[in-house]
C-alpha cells in the first residue's frame, strides 16, 4: 500500500463516488462532499467522513480531488468564498480530475500557486466501469514533482497516470481524447452502415478490420453494441458534446484546424438536438443512418 | 506444411513478389508473371518459373492469384484475349487479391462463373511489412466452400484470413478499412498539431491517448513517425487516393452517406495534387499543419 | 428572326420539348425524334415533323441538338451505329445540350471532329421555367466560330448564351454551377433552421440578408418556397444528385479540392437515399432539419 | 430632411467614422467619443462635437449609439462604472450597431430595460464602402415602437433597414448573414480553382454563372477581384473569424446543425493562423489553392 493520506473528495457522481471508494479502500482517509447528500452516505458506508460543505471536508486533508461536471463548477468549487481556496490547508495539493477547458484549468492552477497550493489537472478517461474498476487513463499536467507526489495516489484509480506537461496540458490532452474518440466513433459507423447496405457479414467485417490498421479501441469496445445498436451508456453524448465544444474552441485560441473535428461536433450536437443527449456515443451511428435510409 | 498447389501468380509487384516469394517457401510450385521481367527473376532466383505470358504462367495450375493496381489491370489480367479466363485450366480456382471496386470484382466473379471457374476476391491490409512478414489482414469475398479451399493458401500468406460474404464482399471490406484508416490518420494528425500548438509533450501525451479508448492500431504503428515527420512509405498517398475515389463511389452507389470519409478523402486528394502522392498517408499530418500555421 | 436552319432535336423531354417547340415558333424546320412516342405527337402538333428514329431525324438536317438525361445516353444517342454520328448529314453542326461529364464531352466531340462534324457542349440552367420561357442561361464549349455561327439559335432558347473555352468547358461550366447552387442552397437551410430556432422573423430576415453581400439568386426564387416547405420541384434532387457526382469527379481528375462541395454532396445523396429524389433540391432543408430538431 | 435629433456616437473606427460623419451631413448634431483621439478630430472637423469620456458625449443627447469591434467592448462601453447606462440621459434611444453575441446583445438591452433606456441591436452588413456611401444593410432587433422611432436615423446610414424581431434577433441575423457569406466566398473558390484547372476561360464562366440560379452579390462584389487575386479588404478575415465563432456558439445553443458552416469556419481561422487575418475574406482562395496545387 502507498503511504496513507488525509484527502478531500468534491463531487461524489457516476465518476467520483467509485473513485473515492477506491482510495478508502487502499487506506486512505477520505472526506466527502457533493451537493446532494445521498452520496456521501455512501461513501460514510464505505468508510469514508461525510463532510457537511466544502470547508468542512478540506479541514485537516493533505490532498483535495475535485470531480464535477464542467469548467463553471471547478471555479465555483475552487475559487468561491465558501470554496477549496478559501478553507484548505495551507500547501495542500489540490487535484481536478474532471474534464473542463484547457484554459480554465490554467487559470485555476495560476490562481491556487498564488495561494501557496501546489495543483494539477488530471482528466480521466475510461468512463464508469474504468472509474469502479481502477483501470482509468490519467493524463496529468503540472509540476513534475507534484505529478511524482501524486503518482501513488492515481495508481489506485487507475492503470496509466502521465504526466504530459504544464498545468492545463492534462486537459489538453483529455480534449485531444474526445476529439479522437468521436471521430473514429463516426468513421466505425460510417463504415458498419456501408457494410450492412452492401449485405456484408459485419460481424466477420469488423473482426478482420479490427485486426489491421483499421483497428482501435472503438472497434474492440463498441463494435458488437454498435452492431446491435445497443446504445446504452457508457459515455453519454450530451457530455461528448460538451467535450467537443472544449476541444474546437481549444484548437480555434490556438490557431488550429480540426476540420474532421469540427464536423463530427456538429453531428455529436445533433443527436443532442434530437433528443438523444442520454445515450452512449456509439450512438453517432443513429446520424449515418437517418442520412442514408428511406424514411420508414 | 499445407497440400502443394500449382500456383500461377500474376503480377509480381512490392506486394506480389513477396507473397509469392512466401507461397514458393511454403512448397508451392509458383510460375510468376510480371508486365517488366526483373521480378520475375527475382521470383525465379527463389525457386519459382519464370512465365514469359499469362497463357504460359497459368499453364497446368490449379490455382491463379492476380495482384495488379487497379480495376481496369484486373479486367484485362482476367478478362483480356490473352487473359487468365482464355488460357487458365478448366475449373481453376481464381483469386484476385487486388483492391479495386466492388461492382468490378463482382462483374469479373460472374465472368469466371460463367466460364466454371471458381473465383474469390480477396484484398488484403497491412502494407509491405505485412505481404514480406505473411501478416496480412486478407478479407474474402466469395463461395464459402471455395474460401474453405483456399483457406490453407491464405495462411501462408497472412495471419488472418476472414470470409465476410459473396463475391465483392471482400471488396467492400476492404473498402470500409481505407475509410477507417485515413479517417483515423487525419483525426491523430489534427490531435497532434492540436497538442504542439499548446505545449503539450506529445511522446507522453500519445502514449496515454493509445491506452484509453482513443487507442488504435494507427496510433501504435503511425503515431511516433508522425511527430517526426517521418513520412517515407508505407502506404501511398496516390494509392489510398485510388482506395478512397473507390469507397466514396461505391457508399454512394449504396445510398450510404459517409461525410467524414468524404472529406478526409479531400484531403488524400489534396496531397496528391500537391505533389505528395509517393508519401505514407501519414503525411496527412501536412494538410493540418498547412491550414494550421503561419506561412515560413 | 434568324436565318432559318433544319434542325434535328433529339431527346423530347421536361426540357428538350419546350426548346424543341420553341424552335419551331422562331421559325425552325425541327424534326424530333424521343424514346418514347408521346412527346413527338405534341412537337408535331406545334408544327415540328415527327422522325421514326435517329436517322430519320438527322437527314437533311444542317444542325443536331440532343438533350439526353446522362453521359451514357449522350454516347448512345451519338456514336451507335443507329446513333447521329452514322448518319447525320455531312459537316453537320452538333450540339449537345444535356448535362454530362466534361471528360465524355470531349471525347464525343473529338469522336465528332474526326468524322468531320463540327461539335459544341452547351448545358444550360434555368430549369423548366427557363426552357419554356426561353430565358435558359446556356455555357458553351468548342470552337469559338462554331459557337458564333450556333449562337442565333443559342439565343431562341435562352437569354445569356456565353463562350467559356475549348470542348468540355461548357460542361465544366455546368458543373461549377451546380457545385455552387447546391452549396448555396445548404447555406440558406442552414441559415433558416438558424434564425427559427431563435424566434427570427423569417420573411424579414431573408429579405434583408438578400439585399446585402449573402444576397442570391437561390434567396430570391427559392426563400419563400423553403420558409413554406414547399419542395415541388423545380430542379430534381435526383437530377442534381446525378451532377454532384460529376463534379466531385471532374474536381478530383482536376486535382482540386472541393471540401464544401464534397460534403454537400453527400447531403444531396442523403436525400436521395431517403426517397426524396423527386423533391427539389431546396428539399436540402430537410437534412438541416433531421440534424436539428427532436423526434417527433 | 428628418427631425434633428442629439446624437452620442462611441466607436469612430473604420466604421463608425463615416456612418458618425453621414449623421453630421444629415443635419444631426452628433458628439463623438474614441478610444484614440484622432477620429474625434476629424469628427470635429466635419461639425461633430469632439468628446473627452463617454459620460461627456452621452450629457444631454437623445440618442446613443454604439459601434465597436466586440462583445466585451459593447458590455464595457454600455456597462462600465464610466459607461453610457450609468450617464446618459433618462429614456434615452440606444442603439449598438456593433456585431457581436446574440445573447449578449439580449443581455444588455434587458440590462439597459432596467434602468429605463429604450435599447435595440442593430448590426450592419455592407463594409466600410457601405458605410461611406450611405448604402448599409441593417438588420434590427427590439421593440417596434422604438424601431419606428429610429428608422429615420437608420435610412441616413443605409438603405435597408428592416425589423426582424425582439431584443438579439438583429445579431442573429447578422450571424447568418456572416455564415452565407463566408460559405458562398469559399464556393465562389472552389468553384473557380476548378474552372483555372479546366482551362476554361473564367471572366465568360463567372459571367454566365451570375447570370443563373449560381448567382450571388459575391459572385457580383468579388469575382474579378477573385480572379486577380487581389485581397486588400473589405472586410477582413479576422473579423470574419471572429463571426464565424459567434455563429457557430450561437447555432450550438440554439440545437441546430450547420456542417457547411463549421467547416467553412475552421477554413477562416487556418487563414487567420497563417497570418492572413489582414486580408479581405475573399482569400479564402488561398485555400483552396493551397489544398490543390503542387508546392513551388
């Protein structure tokens, strides 16, 4: 076991509940905090305190992991009169791992370093079975030495934490994630309906597609559900969306073209559109076929 | 070793020669023609004969595989008066493992049909490495009792042979994998340009993108060559352009729309305009930093 | 009036028969020849004779339009040997003004130049109410004297006849307009779905887009009709389907890339993969709309 | 004439120089404020009043107008301690003729609402020759009553003014306007590249395509200049970058899908990126170019 430590855990969802039960379960000393109580009665179950604000769960805590949904709820957590900032012990570090634009988490980072905090950005990706089975990808950014502090910590929530540069490089790099991830979504769908047109056997097409340089991840995970259209969640399109938002106005401040990216957003925001904002991504199939059937 | 087949072999190119190399090694007799004589020389010097004609190369073999650049090379291999249907033996089994339009491997199946030969289409993936190593992905279109057949043949020459329906099947699939393939490519070339612009250290920031659900076999083969800007091929800009006119024909002739592989076939087309034909596709990566940066 | 000439029209269609009649009414001796009889009962009543077949048609005729649906039927309708070429009248001047491949324009020309004919391209746009009222716009390729010597009849059909270059240039023409009328038409939808969903009023807002720099022709005669959802055609999505693929291949032959192009073309294909290939090709809304709005 | 009205005018850039100048002309008494002084004095010297402060120009006019480059600088000029809400004079007219948010061209009018100030937004569309000539288009969102109120003022400064709807509804039109026309300018070019790689004679091809359903006021505007490769703006690309993210975040939040938009948008900012920020949008030709042509 790695050295026990005294942490907080803001944002105790789908993700972050599973999260924090993992690092009580390797023996740390974890205070919870969400904004509704039912969570945190679990995580008390579980072993952990439950922590009546966000003042109360950083006393006394070494380490604060926040997990919320979006770029305004990491200011508010971190940055508010009655947030992280204001309440935490003097040098804590202090680590976001939920996904938010690149810019905020260097606005946070710069803002906590001024307070004497040492920070990191550490975005997950791997979804909810990777958070409740430890086997997230951890992509970080901040000080090397932090990131080597840290590093135990993220071993026990999942297999790969990298460190890949300065603050807001971990959610430069979880923005190149969704950008990938959607489009090669796409592109699987794209090819799976022309396959089903042509009367191919799509189950040996994507098993010898996926064995050559048309094979990913998508392919392993998704292929079969995406076959079956089972679109159940998994990672939902109306965060993907969201995602995508960050990672075109990321790649526009930076002077970046992402025509491939770009499009495939416009496609991912009209399943939301349609009302499709709860089902798994894999769901971009819907679009390929809406633009290529008869109507019924 | 598998039963020893007679074998004709048509067309002896960076693909050709070392599948028939590896067919000659595996104890077949292999007669090879070429339309310049050097490969089949080299082919001679490995054990096989040298034909001096398709009449003369396809002479008491029970087997022909042709393996010729494009659609019209395929029907004037087979289809011609001096072509493999005139001369070969009576029921022969037929193999054309080029990658050229469904609609055409179907019209050159129901010709050799008609004339009682058995025919598979059966492209392959996996490039010059893959034809010399005998680990070609092999997609088979076709009767399955001839794919059965033929089964033994493909193992010699790659490690996964999949039968995925009629005549054009193997086409189609084929097809599917070059979409796939480019898209991925242009999606990892703009997450790289995406990542450098913002400082990012891409060697780490690659490495835990192919470990999440971003992961593909294009990152793992593609991805350091393309922060390099190793560009040698490989895979040929001017062929993948042949592959994608090919897809964007055929989804269409499907009624499939297929809008992302449509504009990353743009792209393809574009380096080759540019001059970049004899490039590995990975030189998508130009067209992102192109519309990215500012002019030297 | 202009001289007048015997003309052979070949192909009596939503389009030919209107030219056709109209030919006849500027003074015309006009022989027409269809597949089907009904059209040549109707040209005749006008005045026109009625021909049994091609070669019938063309005899005695100084000048041979066709007006066909596709490049293959051009190739029929002039180079069978019961086609115009066999058994047109010596140094006969030959226009065709369907729309079809640049490349297959110039072959036929060239095919025509041979046997000593003297051949124009010439497309036109305008659509049917631009045939009846004789206010096509007509591109013409070939021989700058040729064009001078057919532009009397030229100016029968249409209003803005125009010398654009050598054989195929008419055609080549044609295509950029039909490149450009499909994209603008998606821009306007685009536009549309934009401003309702933000409670715009509509009549308002495109009157004052159409006086400023996003003013077009496509806002002039089709926004009202696409404000009201009324999508009888008009021009074809089948039609215009038909001719994306023209120009998406004569750009590829070209080495030029078409992004926007591109992608609106899969757009069109999509509606025509729907079932609505009989709408207009204003009915590209409809793509914006499944895009954009929730299930019913 | 119409009724003389007193008139603070803030912004006296490239714009709102000659439209504050056409208001003198007009007989209005106009004081004008700017950030830098030498606009004021050449105001001054066309019988403007030269203001030191926004609260200097706003004392005892009627009427406010605003006319700068962004949204922050609309919310700074109206918000601000030393802004035109906290000076001007109780019920004044207020009129941003700024392009910029629609929602926040909604959120301070309903703050301008607030204090009693009759507010409306009031883009324009016709470039800075527009603005000199009195010929603008300008779309308008408020309340009608108001509206009526300052039609006369409008009709001094263009020639179309139209109401289209409440409070933002004339910065959305402005959005959609900015989407038209960056499409139509990138299908103008891919249009001509095409019509170059022909040998077709483009001044007859663009003439005949004006003169069709291709027609457009950019085809009229900027086709010669597109042939002659002359960019000087006009309206220059990084403000038509800074559009095409105000439409794209306005289209995402209102659900609707507008590939050819997004796409055309990532083709303004690779312009903006390689440096050419500074000429007028019609160089989107450069990249069409730079994706066809063999490097020098």
């Amino acid at each position: 076991m790695t050295q026990a430590r005294s942490i907080a855990f803001i944002g105790l969802g789908i993700m972050g509940l599973p999260m924090a039960t993992n690092l009580v379960r390797a023996g740390h000393r974890v205070s919870g905090y969400n904004l509704t109580p039912e969570p945190i009665q679990k995580l008390a179950a579980e072993g952990g305190r439950a922590a009546t604000s966000i003042a109360d769960a950083v006393r006394g805590a070494d380490t604060v992991i926040t997990m919320v949904p979006d770029s305004p709820d990491v200011e508010a957590a971190l940055l508010a009169e009655d947030g992280v900032y204001a309440h935490a012990e003097p040098g804590a570090l202090v680590i976001d791992m939920s996904t938010i634009r690149p810019d905020v988490a260097r606005a946070v980072a710069a803002a906590g370093h001024e307070k004497g905090f040492r920070v990191l950005d550490a975005p997950v990706s791997g979804g909810e079975a990777g958070a409740i089975e430890a086997k997230l990808s951890i992509m970080v950014g901040g000080d090397p030495e932090v990131f080597a502090e840290a590093e135990p910590l993220f071993r026990v929530l999942g297999t790969t934490p990298v460190h890949v540069g300065p603050s807001g490089a971990g959610q430069t790099v979880k923005a190149a994630n969704q950008l990938i991830v959607a489009g090669n979504i796409q592109l699987v769908a794209e090819a799976l309906v022309f396959l089903e047109a042509h009367g191919v056997d799509t189950e040996a097409g994507l098993k010898v597609l996926n064995g050559g340089l048309a094979g990913s991840t998508v392919l392993t995970r998704k292929g079969d559900a995406m076959r079956a259209r089972g679109f159940e969640p998994g990672f939902r399109i109306a965060l993907h969306d969201k995602d995508m938002k960050i990672v075109t106005t990321a790649a526009r401040e930076a002077g970046v073209a992402i025509p491939l990216g770009a499009l495939v957003a416009q496609f991912v925001g009209a399943l939301k559109a349609q009302g499709h904002g709860g089902l798994d991504h894999s769901a971009l199939l819907k679009i390929v076929e809406q633009l290529s059937t008869k109507e019924g």
